[in-house]
C-alpha cells in the first residue's frame, strides 16, 4: 500500500479534507471502474455493521422482521404510482439483456438474449413489496404488517461523493402496512425518533427532526419526514427519512385488508430508510485536521497498542508487557490491536492508527515497563 | 393470508414436498413478476441471519475481515481470465442503460442513455476484488489479504428452485491473496474445515469434504473443494465451495507484490463461498411430512406456547400462567412466542407452529393450569 499522505486542513479546503480523512482511514474509494459506485473498506464496513447491528436490534425490539426482496424490479412496476416513476425512473441502472456469447468470428463477448420487458436495478423497494404486500395481506389480522430489509441500491447520481451520495449505496428500508392512517403516522414518528436516537446515543451526533416541503418529499409520499445533522461547514446534512406513504402504493398494487365489519379497504403504508450516508455525517461531525475520530461504541478497534524499543533485550520486555495488557484490555470486553509488525517505525503506526480512529492509542517502551506506566 | 394448504408426502413426491415445506413454513416464495428470483419471508431471513451470524464469527475468529464491493462489473472484466468468462458469461444479467425518459408523446418510459460499456451484475466477485487486490497489494507485508463479502449475486439460471438454485441469491464470498501457494492452499483447506463445522455443528447436517473433477471446477480455479451433503432422497448437495485460484486471477488482474528480497511476484489467491442454500440443504435434512424441522440453534423461535380456553375466566387464568412461563422462558435465554390471537383456533395455531419448525409447542388449558402440568 503507498504511504501515507498529508490531510488537508478543514480551513484550506472542506471537501478535500473530507476526501482525505475517508482515503486516510481507509474507510472507502471511488471505485472508479464502476461509475459513481465506491468500494467500501474494511475499516469503514467494520464501523457500518456495528450501526446495522445496533439499529436492527432496535427495529426488532419494535416488532419489525427482516425480510429480502428482489434485486430487480420490473420497469412496469416502477410505472404504477405516477409521482414515484418522475421521482426515480430518471436515475436508474437497467437491465436489457441476461446472458452473454463469444462472437465465433471476433472471439469477443456480446450481448445475447434482449428480455421481453426490462428489469431496473431497485433504487428502492416501494414497488415490488407493494406487490408482495398485496399477496401476503387479507385480512385486518395480517397488520400491521412491519418489515425491513438490509440491502444494496442503485441510483445513477451524476455528481458523487463517498458515503454521500454513490451510485450504489447500503441501506436499511422499512415497509410497513397498517389498518389506519393514524397507526401508520404513529409508526412514521417512531421509526423517525429511533433514527433521531442511534444519530444521539451512537452515532453521537446531535440532530433535529423536522419535515420535507413538498419539493423535497419521497415520490409517492404523502409527507416526508427527516433527521438532519448540523456538520463542521455550518452545512445540514440529511441523515435518515421517514416516509408516510398514505394509500397511495397501496392503490397502486392493490394492496386490499377486509376490515373487521367485513369491507375491503386500502391499507396505509409507510417506509423509512438510513444508509452508509450515517459514516459521511459521523466523519463530518467528529473527525479533525488529524483524521478520523470516532465515539468509542462505533470504534472497530478500541486500543491500539504501539511497542517501543531499540534492541532484542528492549523487544523482549516491552512486547511481554505489550502482550499482558492488550490481555488484560481484551478481558475487559475492548478489541484491542497490538501492533507487532517488525517493519514499520512506531511513529508511522502512532499515525496510522490515528488516522484510523482508534481512540485510545498506547505507546510502551522499556521506561514504561520499568515505570508501569504507559504514553496514552 | 390464505389457509394452510397439505404437506405433500416424501414417498409421494419428494420435489413437491420440498416446496410445500417451504411454503407452508413461509419461509420463502418464488418472485415470478422476476424471471427465477425468490423472496426470502421474514421467517426464512431469521433463519440465514443466524446462519450469518455464526459463520460470521468464524471468519473473523480466523483473521478475515468484511468489505464491500460493487454491484455491477465492466464486461470487459470478465474477459480478462478466459475460463472464469466461460464458466459465468452467458449466464449474467447486463447492464445496458442508464436512467430512463418519459416518451413526450405517448408518456411511456423508455431507455435514455446506452452505456459505453455494459455492466454485468456480478454472478461471483473474483474480477472486481482483483482490480482492487492490484491497488492495495503492494508489498510481502500486505499479505496475506483475507476478505469477505457479504451480498447479493445473480445467475441467470434456467431451472430454478427455492433456495436451491434461483436467479439471485444471498452469500458470502471470501477472497484472499498470499505470498507462497503453500499458505493459499492452507487457507482453502481451512475455510473448508469451517463449512465443514458449521454444518455439523450449526446445522445438524453432516458433510464430507471432497474435491471436484475438471469438468466441475469454478472457472479460472486451479482445484476446487466442496462439502457435499446427503439428503433424505439419497442425493449429494453441494454445500459450500473452497476453490485455490493459483495465480490465474494474480495474472490476469496484475496482482503483485514485492517479496523479502525485494522481487516482484504475481499473488496466490483464494475464494470461498455458502448461500442462502443452506436452507435447503437444512429443510432437506431435517424435515418431515408434517413441514418444517429447525436444529435449536438455527430456530429463531424456541417455544411457542398455545394457550387453551373456553371462556373469559378460563381465559384469564389460563392467559396468566402462560405469560408467567414465556417470561421465565425469556429469562433463560430462549425466543418465545406466545400465541394470544383471540380468531384463530387452537388447532390452527399449534399446527402453524409445527410447520414453522418451531423446536418446542406446549399447550396450556385450565387443566394443566390446575396440575401445574403442560402439554409438550
């Protein structure tokens, strides 16, 4: 891997220290061969399943079951509620052809069988758990109907920004179904206010809810409600939604429930999502001229520890106590790296882990042993 | 939702037995309105998250680390390495277009941009991961590299069945790079013996390691190892796949890195993977003509717990002793569902319980309140 290189500094130029905190951290990159679309890293896929792991024990702790639906979506679908075609039809990725062929003549591939009618890749799901709702759904004991999936989306940004905005993006969508539209607004305000608290009590960046105008609201939404984030430009930034889809995907789909008294009605739907976005607010809330900086429940790596000395007499003592207290630390509960790697000079892995976010980073050498005590 | 429907017989027909255990366990469900895709239900998902979970734990036990890489691949990646192009080519779906326009005059949507180049939707992500391998490998101390996806992919396959072979399906795909072959070929086995245990100790399923032929390798590897198990028709199902891709994809990427005496030398790589077809090989197993059988572990409800009453003063002694042991159930650790759906029969319920594959069903009616007994 190249060595490091410098972080601009925030005053010089924002969005390049944006860009260099997440190269820096080796959290992401533009993965350059895919148009828009970025490669997440290691470290930075590490900090996104620990928000996953904490917000899916908050959806199933409010009744909601995961569940996985279809890739594609049939471009007909995409149709059927008029708002969210404009919304989204614009920006999808589309497949026309499934399988390929070696030309006999030019050895080259091609393209073989054109599909009757195109797939998009989904840029959300609305449509096709519309049409799996209708299936699923008879009877006023089928609801609520509460279901989320963890997934890939594609929406064919022209302009693109690690975490921000990329062609594909990891996100989790809620949709749900209820027998009222009180129940479903009442479901809209909880899943925005669980939002608002893993942004509090993980993410630990401060935000305030608030409603879209009617310009910014989902297509095909009756009203869009959102989180957002205040970050270091003085700039808000979007940090989840909540949708209250009214009927109108139910109508759309057919979405029926006979209601206790006997009658067919429409159910009342609603969907909310948070992505990857949440790793772009977390760096812009947190991080400094230094790197990434990252509140401990969200930190991969917890301590770092950096062994310090100049001769195998020094190694041995130093790397016993090194190994005792990453030991100790492990114990109490902390991932824990102890950096042993021969080849590097311990102020280059001071600096990596730094830049990784690591909060807490050790450095012993043969004073500290002799001391028992440890440069924090 | 539509009644229960009967359980086909093994002896009867056995590949209607397994669809009909899939269904009336709602585990699953084919897309149809997308060409041999499925949905996996909420009850299916928790099965595969658990699944997820445990192998997820081994993996990194093991020094593996998760990442995530793009959906979509440029056709030309594919051609790099002329086996794997052979062996994926004609069954991918492509990419064609990107973003879609209302026709002004007859308001449909229609295709707006052709691509320069086409996308596939990765069947499998050894090219991609090997444009990236050749970025961040550099040097002996890079390596070994071990990563794990874990995704989506799709195969346009002809035949489908749940599970077992559908267009799209879930996975994790590991892909390492070494230094020597010696060290590759250790990983292989490695990953093996961890499928290996997961279906022992996870699944219940036991498997034996084997090799494939020639004819069966994946294209572009150099050997190919598999766990098989044996299903209740006398069948093998191949389990999860281990394959040693020598350094056909180091080759084919340009993957190098400098070794110890400061030479460059093409990387030995690895890739290993199981999907959501371990479900099948799981209900294939387990199951018997009365549906759905779950190992505990996999199970994502322990107990479920029927209770049994014909009037309200029934009902509310009958109701306080069931909730008294759901919750000393909980306390021990266990997911337990109590059944108070006041229109739905007793029968019903116990039997839709069993069909679900639910480990453990007691049902509770005032006499076994009097005795302080319950009905296993």
């Amino acid at each position: 891997m190249p060595d490091s290189l410098p972080i601009t500094p925030r005053s010089k130029d924002y969005a390049q220290w944006y860009q260099d905190v997440i190269r820096e951290g080796q959290l992401a990159e533009a993965a350059e061969v895919v148009r828009g679309c970025m490669v997440v890293r290691p470290h930075g896929w590490a900090i996104w399943e620990k928000i996953q792991s904490d917000m899916d024990r908050r959806f199933k702790a409010t009744g909601h079951k995961n569940a996985a639906f279809p890739l594609l979506i049939p471009l007909s679908f995409l149709q059927k509620e008029a708002q969210h075609a404009e919304g989204f039809a614009m920006e999808c990725a589309v497949v026309t052809h499934a399988g390929l062929r070696k030309n006999p003549t030019s050895g080259e591939i091609e393209l073989k069988n054109e599909l009757e009618e195109p797939y998009v890749v989904r840029p959300t799901s609305e449509t096709i758990i519309g049409h799996f709702f209708a299936k699923w759904i008879d009877s006023y004991r089928d609801l609520p109907m509460l279901l989320n999936q963890w997934c890939n989306v594609m929406r064919w940004e022209l302009r693109t920004r690690l975490f921000l905005r990329t062609g594909e993006f990891w996100w989790q969508e809620g949709h749900t179904a209820h027998a009222t539209h009180q129940e479903a607004k009442e479901e809209v305000a909880r899943m925005l206010d669980i939002y608002r608290d893993v942004y509090h009590d993980v993410l630990a960046v401060p935000v305030i809810r608030g409603a879209k105008t009617e310009n910014e609201r989902f297509a095909g939404a009756l009203e869009t409600f959102c989180v957002e984030a205040l970050m270091q430009d003085g700039k808000a930034l979007q940090g989840a939604t909540s949708h209250d889809l009214g009927q109108n995907f139910g109508k759309a789909f057919n979405v029926t429930f006979q209601n206790k008294v006997g009658e067919r009605e429409f159910v009342w739907q609603t969907s909310w999502g948070a992505s990857t976005r949440m790793i772009g607010a977390l760096i812009m809330s947190h991080s400094d001229d230094d790197g990434l900086v990252l509140p401990p429940k969200l930190a991969p790596i917890h301590v770092a520890i950096v062994p310090i000395y100049k001769n195998e007499a020094e190694k041995t003592s130093v790397m016993e106590a090194a190994q005792r207290i990453a030991a100790e630390l492990k114990d109490d509960g902390l991932n824990v790296e102890l950096d042993d790697r021969d080849e590097v000079r311990p102020g280059a892995k001071y600096f990596e882990w730094e830049r990784k976010g690591v909060p807490l980073r050790l450095e012993i050498g043969p004073r500290d042993v002799a001391e028992k005590s440890a440069l924090v």
